[in-house]
C-alpha cells in the first residue's frame, strides 16, 4: 500500500473522496470550497491543499447531514380549468 502524503492537491483530494466511497470531482471540490460548503484545506502557493484528517470530517459531517426530501411531480397541486 502506498503512503498517503500530508497534503493532498485538490485532485488527489477528490481521487481520495472517491476512494472511500464518495463520488466527488475536483471541480466539485472547487465549487464547493466556493460555496464554503466543501472540507477545509489551505493555500500553498495559491493552491488548495487538503489533509486525510479535513476530508474525513468534512465526509462524516456529510454523512450526518439529514437527506431533503424533494415532492413528486404528482404532490403539486394541479391547475384548475378556467370554465
């Protein structure tokens, strides 16, 4: 098994993400991080550099998060006919 180096890239971030189980891109990574909904990480020399510790409370803050319901096409009302 390979180590895992101190500071991931936002791209070896979002390969680790992936590899526990969870989908995310480095695009995501970046509209997250602009949004201030992503894992913490810091600016090295105008990068974005995360830690295997950041990305795993940002997952299991994730995880806790309750799921939104979103209604059915067929919960809304439907329009009445103008008679």
């Amino acid at each position: 098994m390979i180590p895992t180096p101190k500071y991931l890239s936002r791209e070896g971030a979002a390969a680790y993400v992936t590899a526990q189980g969870i989908a995310v891109s480095e695009r995501t990574l970046t509209d997250l991080a602009y949004r201030g909904r992503g894992p913490k990480f810091a600016h090295v020399r105008g990068r974005a550099v995360y830690t295997v510790e950041w990305l795993m409370a940002w997952i299991e803050t994730e995880m806790a998060r309750p799921v939104r319901r979103r209604r059915s096409s067929t919960s809304r009302p439907q329009p009445r006919d103008a008679a």
